[in-house]
C-alpha cells in the first residue's frame, strides 16, 4: 500500500493505493497523456458525495479496464 499526496481544488490530500492499482494508474495516466494529479482529480469530481476517494479511484480503474 502506497501513499500518494495530491493537490485537489487548491488543498493537499492523500488516497492510499495497492501497488498494483497505482501502476494501472499511472498506465492510463501514459496512455492518455496527462497527469496522475489530472486523472484523480477528474475522478474526484465525477464521484458520489461521500464516496471514499481512494475507493472511486480502485473502482473508475476497474471500470476503465473493464470497457
């Protein structure tokens, strides 16, 4: 389990990620030619309010590859 600190809507956050899904975030990151940062924060936005955001990030992933 990693930590990973991120700047969202101008404050520091952090979401804990297995190695696995950081790596799978980081691919789509590559292969869409943007940033982690960018990537978590269009998850962000497009999650449920109160959804834990580590949990939508395992969860968009998992759809992501799913499609």
């Amino acid at each position: 389990m990693k930590k990973l600190s991120v700047s969202l809507s101008g404050h520091q956050t952090s979401v804990s990620l297995e190695d696995d899904f950081l790596i799978a975030l980081r691919e789509i990151a590559l292969q869409r030619k943007t940033s982690i940062a960018a990537l978590i924060a269009e998850i962000d936005a497009s999650r449920k309010l109160g959804d834990n955001l580590s949990s939508a990030i395992r969860v968009w992933i998992l759809n992501y590859f799913r499609s």
